[in-house]
C-alpha cells in the first residue's frame, strides 16, 4: 500500500473526502494542514498573519516530509502544496497524488463568501476564479489520478477508491 494524497483548490473536499476514504479503507488520515497547526501551535491564519506565506509554506514542506514517512494512509493536503516542486516529489515518493477537480462555481458555492481562508481576499468569488485559473496546470501536471469531485461524498469516495485500483 502507499499513501494516497489528495490534492485540489481549497473547498474541493479534500478534508471531508479523506475522512471518508480513510474509513472506507482502514487507513490512518492525515491532513498537511492540522500538523501545520499542532507543529506551529498556532492556527493557520495565525501563521500566516505573523509570518507570511513562505513561513507557511516552510512549515508545510515539512508537515508533508513528515507524513510521507508515516504509516501509509489518506491525506489532505493544502490547496498550495504542489506550489513546491519538493513537496511533490516527497508526495510521488511515497504514494499517488489524486486532484479533486471541482469547477470555479462549485467551490464557490461550497467556500461562500468565507474570508477566514489565509488566500482569500476581500473578493472571495473572483480571487477563487483567479487561483483556480493560475493554478488548473499545476494541479493537473501534478496529479496522478484525476477525479471528479462534484457530487454527494459518497460518489466522489468512490469514485477515488475505484480510481485508486485500476491505477
């Protein structure tokens, strides 16, 4: 078994998806983003506020190398990990990277109006097109299983797990 990591733009689902997967497969779950936090011992935001996005993104490289050299399970990732070659390297290397493909409007739709995001700014609608945009390449060249990630969780679970077999 290896790791299976899921990447995508925040609000794509990769924390609820994981959960789930975790469960269906008997795996420990992990999330990039709470071993920031417990590693930090401060919120996200709180990082981000204090030190900036490339502390973030330092603490983050090392929550990945961390977790790749664990027990094989599901992970969340966040939205920006694959902004760091290395990352996907240690993410390659120790398991498949799957992207929950969601379009502009659904994330949208799931995300709101919410600027508790560290990257979300005081227009949430058109900052999560532009990143979605900015980033559609960088998800996809660093994905090796590409799943559609619209619909009830538990379609889109299985859609990984069925995903995750025939790769």
């Amino acid at each position: 078994m290896e790791h299976v990591w899921l990447i995508g733009m925040m609000g794509s689902g990769k924390t609820t998806v994981g959960r789930v997967l975790a469960d269906h497969l008997e795996r420990p779950f992990y999330d990039t983003d709470a071993t920031v936090e417990a590693n930090a011992g401060m919120t996200i935001n709180e990082v981000f506020d204090g030190f900036g996005e490339s502390h973030f993104r330092e603490l983050e490289t090392l929550a990945v190398r961390a977790i790749a050299s664990h027990d094989d399970g599901v992970v969340s990732t966040g939205g920006g990990v694959v902004l760091d070659p290395s990352n996907l390297d240690a993410m390659r290397g120790s398991g498949k990277t799957v992207l929950l493909d969601v379009d502009a409007e659904t994330l949208i739709s799931r995300i709101g109006a919410a600027v508790d995001r560290p990257i979300v700014s005081e227009d949430p609608e058109r900052h999560l097109r532009d990143v979605a945009i900015a980033r559609a390449d960088i998800y996809r060249g660093s994905a090796d299983i590409i799943v559609d990630a619209v619909g009830s969780i538990d379609d889109v679970v299985s859609r990984v797990e069925a995903a995750c077999k025939d790769s």
